[in-house]
C-alpha cells in the first residue's frame, strides 16, 4: 500500500504543467528593443519570403527545378519563423515567462520537423545545382517536375518523421519539479537537461539519426560541389566561370551557416553544452537563416530582378486599365 502511494507521488511530480523560459530574465531592461528588433525581423522573413513563393508560382520563367525548391525553402523559413518568434514577442510583450507543457510539445515537434527538412531540402537544392552545372545535358531529363514533387515531399516526410521520434522520447523522459527553461523556445537539448532520468537513449538517436539527417546530406553537399569545383574549373571562359560560382556561392553561403549552428547545437554531447549554445548559437539557423536566405538567394539573382520587373509592369499595365475604365466612365 505505501509503495503504490510512494509511485504515485513520484508520477505527480514528474507532470509539469508548464515550463518556464528562462532566455529574457537577463535582459530585463531591453526588453522593448528586443521585441521590436523580433517583430522586425519576423515582418521581414515573412514578407521578403512571401514575395519569393509568388514570384516563383505566377512568373513562367522561374518555373524551373531551382526555383521549386527554392520556393519550398522559402516557405520553409515562414513556418521556421512562425513557430518561434512570435511565442517570443508574447514573451516580451506580456514579461510571460511561461509556456504550457501542451504549447511545448507542440512547438518542439514543429520546429524540430522544420530542422530536419531544410537539412534534406539543402542536400537536394546542391544536387540540383550538380546536375545543373555537370550534367546539363541531361538535366531536364534527371529533374523532371513529378521528381522534383517527390524529392520535396521526401524531404518533408524524412523531416517531420525525424521530430516524431525525438519530440516522443523527449517527453517520455521524467521532469522532476525542475521547469526552468534555458533557452528561448522549447528545444531537446535545454529539455533534457531538464530531465532527472536517464538521457543516454535520447544523446544515441541525436548522434544516429544526425548521421542521416544531418551529416549524410552535408557530405552530399560538399561531394557535390567538389565535382561542381572540378567542371567549373575546366571552363575555358572566366566569364562563364564567374557565373557558374556565383550561381553555387549563395547556395554554399546557407549550407555554411545552417548546417554549422546545427551541427553544434544538436551533435554534441549534452553535458557540454552551455548557455551559449542553448542561447545564441540557435538564433542562427531559426531566426537569422530565415531572415538571411531570401536575401541571399535574391540579392545578385538576374532572374529574380527580372521577373519582379515584369510582375511591376503588369501591375502598373492594370492600374493603367482601371484608371481608364474608370474615366471613361
């Protein structure tokens, strides 16, 4: 009888209600810069990647392999914002400090499946730029449109399929009264070191499953742009040289600052970690890297300064029209 009550109390205390975040307590007095900088740069992410996915949907040149997975990147980098910042802006606004278990839970599956496909999205978008640059020939033949719809749907399967297991066994994990946060946002490694019982499973599926989501595609990536290194350079035109690595560089530009904040937050172990990599080192691939990718991949683009010119002589064609029509009237 006193052992059924003495699991009971044990069961009572590891069910948290809500957890507590810990990412603003230090900085108590900026907090209304911190939360107008946020707003600014979740209006701009959101914007600036909207722009893209329409860009891409209503111009028939940018119709093309690249463009597709550069529009599923883009709104990638909208749900990548969404299921953050403005959780952070209430947090700020409000001085609520607080998150329900349930929020948490959600917020981690969602974000952690976003992780995952852009880490599958960027090993795709290089071996597209692989064929593109290597194999041009066959090109149009290797990403067909029904390919490309698979490798994208692949790539958000493997994703949200790598957050189940994680947010799973995350959870199961027992949380004894501790329910202070140190992070900004609901993320495994601040949530198992919350945890008072055994996190070895939890560290094995990281380090397992980073191998295939997160390692194997960077590899990917980097073998892909050595044999696009390798071709590059035996172009005889500097001038066709010159495009060609310019056509990679904000491709490899991304890689470099995704996959480098995400390799040293998630696969190292979590008794090294500390305030700085639960903290700031992952401002960088769920805030800055959304913000960062729409510039990047837009700023030198030809293709997208001419298909926003043509989309603004449309516009102005059909206020001309309706300026018009309405005279005549």
């Amino acid at each position: 009888m006193s052992t059924l009550g003495s699991d009971t109390e044990v069961k009572n205390e590891t069910q948290l209600s809500e957890f507590i975040i810990l990412g603003f307590n230090m900085l108590q007095e900026i907090h209304f810069f911190l939360f107008g900088s946020f707003l600014i740069i979740y209006l701009f992410t959101v914007l600036w990647n909207t722009f893209i996915i329409i860009l891409v949907i209503m111009d028939q040149k940018l119709r093309t392999p690249m463009y597709f997975f550069l529009g599923n990147l883009s709104f990638l980098d909208i749900c990548y914002s969404t299921t953050t910042i403005p959780e952070m802006l209430d947090v700020l606004l409000t001085e609520r400090s607080y998150i329900s278990y349930a929020a948490c839970v959600l917020q981690l599956y969602f974000f952690f499946s976003f992780v995952g496909t852009e880490c599958l999205l960027l090993a795709i978008m290089a071996f597209d730029r692989y064929i593109a640059i290597c194999n041009p020939l066959r090109y149009l033949l290797v990403m067909r449109r029904n390919i490309c719809v698979q490798l994208a749907a692949a790539c958000w399967a493997g994703g949200f399929l790598n957050s189940a297991v994680h947010t799973y066994f995350a959870f199961q994990l027992p949380f004894c009264g501790d329910n202070h946060l140190d992070a900004f946002y609901c993320d495994i490694p601040p949530l198992l070191k919350l945890s008072c019982g055994d996190i070895s499973l939890n560290q094995r599926l990281l380090l397992t499953i980073g191998l295939f989501i997160a390692w194997t595609p960077f590899f990917c990536i980097l073998l892909s742009y050595a044999c696009i290194i390798l071709t590059v350079l035996k172009i005889g035109s500097n001038e066709s040289k010159q495009k060609a690595f310019s056509t990679c560089f904000s491709h490899l530009t991304v890689v470099i600052l995704y996959y480098g904040s995400c390799v040293f937050t998630y696969l190292r172990p979590i008794s090294s970690q500390t305030s700085l990599n639960t903290k700031l080192i992952p401002l960088m691939y769920s805030i800055l890297t959304p913000l960062l990718n729409p510039v990047i991949y837009t700023l030198r683009n030809k293709d997208v300064k001419e298909a926003w010119q043509t989309i603004l002589e449309k516009i102005r064609t059909l206020c001309r029209r309706g300026i018009f029509i309405n005279s005549s009237v």
